[in-house]
C-alpha cells in the first residue's frame, strides 16, 4: 500500500513538474527585463496579461453574452455529440465483437468512413440539418462514432477465449457470459476508447464553433483572433484545454471505481 501511494505521489509530482515547466517556458518567452521580450505581445501575451483579460471576461463578458454562457454552450454542443455517439457506438461494437455477421456487415463502412475528414463534412451538415445546433452535435457525432465503437469491438474480441468457455463449461448461459464475463474484461478498452474520444470531441467542437454560430468558447477564440486579440484566444485555447484535461480526469476516475471490480486482471 504504501509503495502504491508513493507511486501515486511521485506521479502526481511529476504531473506538477510538467505544468510548472511549461509555465516557465511562458513566462521567459514573454518576460521584458528592459530590451523587449522575446516574442511580441501580439504573438503571445503574458500570463499576467492572459489573466486579466480572462478576469475581464468573468466580468464583462464577451460580445454581449457572459462567459458561462459560451461555456456551458460548448458544454451542451459536446455532451450532446459525446453522449449520443457513445450510447449508439459502444453497444455495437460489442455486437459486432460478439457476432461475426453482424461485424461482417457494419465493420467495412465504419472503416471506410473513419479516415475521412469530419469538418469537410460539415457544409453538407448544413446543407441537411440547417445552421442550428443539429448539424453542430451531428458532426461531433460522426467524428466519435468510429473510435467507439472500434474500441468496444476490439475489447470484446481481446477477451480470453478459455474465460468464455470455462464459464460455459459451468453451465452458463451466454447473457450471463456477457454479463459477468464479455462485458467487465472489456470495460479497460472501452474506457479507452471513451477517453480518446474526449480529445477528438474537443477538437470536433472547434470545427463545430467555426460556423453559424454566435457564442461557444471556441467560436470566441476564433471570432477574436479575426481582431488580433490575442489575449482572448489564449484564454479561449486555455478554457478548452482545462475543459478536454478535466474531462480525462473525469473519465479516470469513473474507470477506478467501475473497472477495479471486473476489467483488470490479477
């Protein structure tokens, strides 16, 4: 025990570590000790300066909306695409894990459809679902559905063959084999496939934001940079990043509470 909280320690230093550097890194870029700083304010602002701007946004606001509601705007974009994409894709990829046939027919346009570019997509999107908020979640959707479902597929697939047959040789039946078998050892490579998705959901809302809208972190970034506020869009990138970290951190815990009693193996 107390070497594992060590180890949890010393990772959490090493996490602490990495933050600081890159802060460091920031700070001497931009620091002006009487010959001008190393890189132009318009190229990267302070931190000092990336804070008051973002303390002037709690306040202000930013295009006549507060920043709570551009977050919670972005926040609804990728809940909605994330929620909808893993409570279609991961169900079947374990089908299709599970089931031969149904892999044969769902697997090649899944594959085929998982390389192409999401955002070049999206004015068809709008062509079909309008400019509203059903073409910004779809897209976020077609970007997530693949990961996820892959994923799920693979878990399902990884599963020991002799743990499947020992529990039929028990007398099992094969829901109880999902059940208490299929479905905990693939919970660490579904789980994976939720946390990947995290990122790509993140960026898919960036190319969400980009058109027809008028609020959402990410289009306040963009819509500030077309005005060389740098400072803005370094707030905006910063919100996104805290954003896809606290979600991973999110999905983490959620893995060590559900996953310890069934997913890993001793």
């Amino acid at each position: 025990m107390s070497g594992r909280l060590s180890a949890r320690n010393r990772g959490r230093l090493l996490n602490t570590a990495s933050f600081a550097a890159l802060l460091l890194v920031w700070v001497v870029l931009t620091i002006d000790l009487g010959g001008g700083p190393l890189v132009a304010p318009l190229f990267l602002p302070s931190p000092q300066s990336v804070a008051t701007t973002f303390v002037t946004l709690l306040r202000n606001g930013y295009q006549g909306e507060s920043l709570f509601h551009h977050l919670g705007i972005s926040l609804m974009r990728f809940g909605l695409g994330f929620s909808i994409a893993a409570l279609l894709a991961i169900p079947l990829g374990l089908w299709m894990g599970m089931n031969e046939t149904v892999k044969g027919l769902c697997d090649p346009p899944i594959e085929i459809t998982r390389p192409m570019p999401k955002l070049a997509l999206l004015p068809l999107l709008i062509i079909w679902f309008g400019i509203g908020e059903v073409s910004k979640v779809v897209i976020i959707v077609l970007a997530l559905f693949p990961v996820l479902s892959i994923s799920a597929m693979q878990a399902v697939r990884g599963v020991g063959l002799r743990k499947v047959q020992a529990a039929l040789a028990l007398g099992a039946s094969r829901g109880m084999v999902f059940r208490r078998v299929i479905f905990p050892a693939s919970l660490p490579g579904i789980f994976t496939g939720l946390r990947v998705s995290i990122g790509l959901g993140v960026t898919m809302l960036v190319g969400a934001e980009m058109i027809a809208t008028s609020d959402g972190i990410a289009w306040m970034a963009l819509s500030a940079a077309d005005f060389l506020l740098t400072n803005v869009v370094l707030v905006g990138a910063l919100i996104m990043a805290v954003l896809g970290y606290g979600l991973d951190l999110l999905a983490r815990a959620i893995e060590n509470k559900v996953v310890h009693w069934g997913g890993r193996e001793g």
